[in-house]
C-alpha cells in the first residue's frame, strides 16, 4: 500500500512537471518552429517570412513542426511516467493519468 502511495505522489510530480516543459518541433530545416508543453498546449508558432510566398507549402510545413512537436512531447511524457512508476507492475494496455 505504501508503494502505491508513493507511486501516485510520483505521478503527481511528473504531471506537474509535464505541465511546466516545453518542447520546439520544427520542419524545413528550421523555417518553422512550433512550441508546446508537455500537456500538448501550443505556446508558439514561428514562420519564417520566406516560407509564406507559397501557401502550400507553409501549411504542410506547420503540420511536419507540429507533429515534431508532439512526438517530442509525448516521449518526454513517456520518460517522466516510467520514471515515476519505476519497479512498480502496472498491467500491460493500462494507460496512467498523464499519459497521451
């Protein structure tokens, strides 16, 4: 019991700490960047100006940075959930609160 009591308060730190990181997911080298927490919140989005000139293309660039983004986030996620269940059983397909 005192495990898993000690497994939710670590839980519940790596969920606050989730909450605070930011992760940047780019594309086209860099011409555009999107920046988002670890709870999957968009706090920016930079495009270079040089990239606007074909609408197209921006777009599909913005959805590469965006899905960089949430890769890195989500393996961030998965990181600091291991890490706070650690030595702990949790049944195979269970998903943690926190987990995307």
């Amino acid at each position: 019991m005192q495990q898993a009591q000690r497994m939710q308060e670590n839980l519940k730190k790596a969920q606050d700490e989730l909450a605070t990181i930011e992760v940047q997911g780019q594309s086209g080298g860099g011409v555009v960047k999107v920046t988002l927490t670890g709870k999957m919140e968009c706090r920016s989005v930079r495009i270079d100006p040089s990239v606007l000139a074909d609408p197209e293309m921006a777009e599909d660039l913005v959805a590469a940075a965006f899905n960089d983004a949430v890769n890195k986030a989500n393996e961030e996620s998965q990181k600091r959930m291991s890490a706070a269940t650690a030595g702990m059983p949790i049944p195979p397909g269970m998903k943690l609160p926190g987990m995307f």
